[in-house]
C-alpha cells in the first residue's frame, strides 16, 4: 500500500504537470493491476490453506500407506506359513502313496499264495488226524506226521492272516490318504483365501499411493500457477512504476502554482488540483484495515493549498502537536459546516483569521504520517466527519 500512494502522489503531478489523460490512464492500470494482484494474494492465502490440508491428507495417507504395508507383509508371512503345511501334507500324501503300492504288492502276493495253497488242498486233500494215525509206522513217525500236519494248518492259518492284516493295513492307508487329501484341500483353499486378501491389501495400497500422488501434483501445479501470476503481477506493477518515474524525471519535481478554482457542490471549491489518491472510509494500510476521514489528493511539495469555502481559521496546528496530520489547519464556514487540511509544509494564516474562497492558507507537504507529498482533506458537519466527494 505505501508503495501505491507514493505512484499515485507521482501521478497527481503527471496530472498537473503534463496533462491528465496519460496520467490517468497509468493510474488506471496501475490501480487494475494492485486490485489483481491483491485478489491473487488472496487466492494466496486460500491456497496456502487448503495446501496445509492437503499435507495433513497426505501425512494420514502416508501413515495408512505404511500401515498397510505392514499388514501385506504380515499376510505374506501367514501365506509362507499355510504353503509350508501345503509341502508337508503333500510330502506325506506320496510316502502313503508309495507305502499304498507296496502294500498292494504284498496283498497280491498273498492272495496268490492262498489261491495256490487252496487249489493244493482241493486236488490231494486235507490229511485228518485219523489217516496219520493208522498210516504211522511206530511212534517216531507218529511224531514226525503230526508236526508236519501241524506245520501245514499253521502255514494256511498264517497266509489267511497276513492277508487279514494286510487288507485292514490297506483300508487304514486309504483312510489317512482320504484325510490327508482334506487336509491339502483345507490348506489350499486358506492359501486361496490369503492370496485374495493379499491383492487386496495390495490394491488398496495402489489406490492410496495413486491419491497421494495426484494430491501431491495437485499441490505443485496450484503453487506454480499462483507464484507465476504474481510474478507477473509483480512485473506489470513494477513496470507501470517505472513509467511513472520515468515521466516524472521529465517533468521535475517543483511545486505547482496555485492553478484555477475547480468549483464543486454545496459552493466549496477544490483545494488543490490533483488526484484522489486515497479516498473517504475504510481502507488497507501495510496489511491493517483502517477509518480514512477524508481524502487524500495527490500533489507536490509546495503546491499552494485554497481555503475551500469563506470562513474563519478555527485553528492551525504544528505538526509536533497534531500527531499523524502533521501540519494541519481547519476552517469553520458556519452552519455547522468546517474544512480541514492536513500534512501542509507550512501555514499561510493563522488561528482567528477570516479567509476568503480560493485563498492560498498553506502549502502541501508529508509531514505527520504519510507515503508521499499530498493534501489530506476533511469536510465536517457538526464536528462528524463526511464523505469530502460529496460536497466537491
């Protein structure tokens, strides 16, 4: 802002000094471009808001990221778990496949030997204890055919036996391979399980790192777009400026004559001859909103200041006494209605003087609080403060 008022109090003297309409049109752009780059300051600060959001998300998606991270390498852990049960189930699913064989080799033999043993018997006969008996010739070979007859019951009962024992081994084979099969399908379906719960970890991780990312781009390109422009902004302020003081060299720097009596409304008069650099109620000095009282005309130092309406000098105040306005004159017109001119260089009347429209009552300046040389201007009705505007 203070680097607006001074342009603009440059511009009241291109004003005066070399015609108004360049003059103005540079106020002109100059006052477009500061109204844009004060909206892209704006949109600044709204950016910057909605980027400290954007972090945030980004820190939680970052933090989810991680988390699910964790989970795709508890899975895939749980996952080497269920496909080493899955080797051993099908390591012991061929030992009883082999044992299965063997044992179905045995049967066969078995059964063969039994069909031999029964067709034996068919073709000569079982011998009974009675034929041994009679047949015998003396005790020692009594003796000798009851042991073989013995022998012989005990090799039948043996292979019927065996065969026994290895039909009920066959069965209980069958049953551990039955359970063993369960077992490989209970396996492989958890692993089926645990593989589809681990593409969808790891999708979720793709989406969520896919977000992450566009919210990053997003974040960059909206930086980008908003620094460009003000520095674009930036550049057509700081161009429009050297303009300003580009003519302003040309022009120099002394003070302007008093110049011819601009009338206004309610009969006052203008004081100086300039532009309205500043005008009447809220405004933005440094960033602070402020109340401006009156308006500010934009002049060089010297310039000759006219009493606005006829009057009496109610008072005139030095600058180390009247705080901000620096050196500063009011006049009452009567009817409630008084005049004040602030930031002079110095006084041409004093307190108690009656002055004439159009007299010369001081000479412009910056003393007090201000960016640049110009006239502070009030109009007061009752003591309250008015919009000067509407009275010039």
């Amino acid at each position: 802002m203070a680097a607006l008022l001074a342009a603009a109090t440059v511009l009241g003297v291109l004003l005066v000094g070399s015609g108004s309409a360049p003059a103005q049109d540079l106020e002109s752009k100059l006052d477009s471009k500061e109204a844009q780059l004060s909206k892209v300051r704006q949109r600044s600060g709204v950016l910057t808001t909605t980027i400290s959001r954007q972090g945030k998300r980004i820190e939680r998606l970052t933090a989810e990221v991680a988390a699910l991270r964790g989970q795709e390498a508890a899975v895939q852990a749980r996952l080497d778990v269920k496909q080493a049960e899955l080797d051993r189930a099908m390591a012991q699913l061929d030992t009883a496949k082999r044992r299965l064989a063997v044992m179905r080799a045995h049967l066969k033999r078995a059964l063969v030997s039994l069909r031999e043993r029964l067709v034996a018997i068919y073709e000569t006969g079982t011998p009974d204890l009675i034929s041994v008996i009679v047949g015998a010739n003396g005790y020692d070979d009594l003796v000798n055919r009851t042991e073989y007859l013995n022998f012989i019951h005990g090799m039948d009962e043996g292979i019927v036996i065996r065969v026994r024992e290895l039909r009920d081994q066959v069965k209980r084979t069958v049953a551990r391979l039955r359970s063993a099969k369960n077992r490989i399908e209970s396996a492989r379906n958890e692993i089926a399980a645990e593989k589809q719960a681990l593409a969808d970890a790891r999708a979720a991780v793709q989406q969520r790192q896919a977000t992450l990312v566009a919210a990053r781009g997003a974040r960059v390109a909206a930086l980008r777009q908003i620094r460009e422009h003000e520095e674009e902004l930036d550049g057509s302020v700081a161009k429009i400026q050297a303009e300003i003081a580009a003519r302003l060299a040309g022009y120099g720097s002394a003070p302007l004559p008093a110049g011819p009596i601009v009338g206004g409304s309610h009969g006052l008069i203008w004081p100086v001859n300039g532009p309205v650099v500043s005008g009447f109620g809220s405004r933005t000095i440094n960033g602070s909103y402020e109340y401006h009282p009156g308006i500010d005309i934009a002049v060089p130092s010297g310039t000759p200041i006219r009493a606005a309406a006829t009057g009496t000098v109610i008072f005139t105040e030095p600058e180390s006494s009247s705080g901000g306005y620096g050196n500063y004159t009011c006049i009452d017109h009567g009817g409630g209605l008084s005049t004040c001119y602030a930031h002079q260089e110095s006084f041409a009347v004093s307190a108690g003087q009656g002055v004439s429209q159009g007299q010369i009552i001081g000479y412009s300046d910056c003393t007090g609080y201000c960016f640049g040389p110009h006239l502070h201007f009030e109009v007061r009705i009752n003591g309250e403060v008015t919009d000067p505007m509407a009275y010039l």
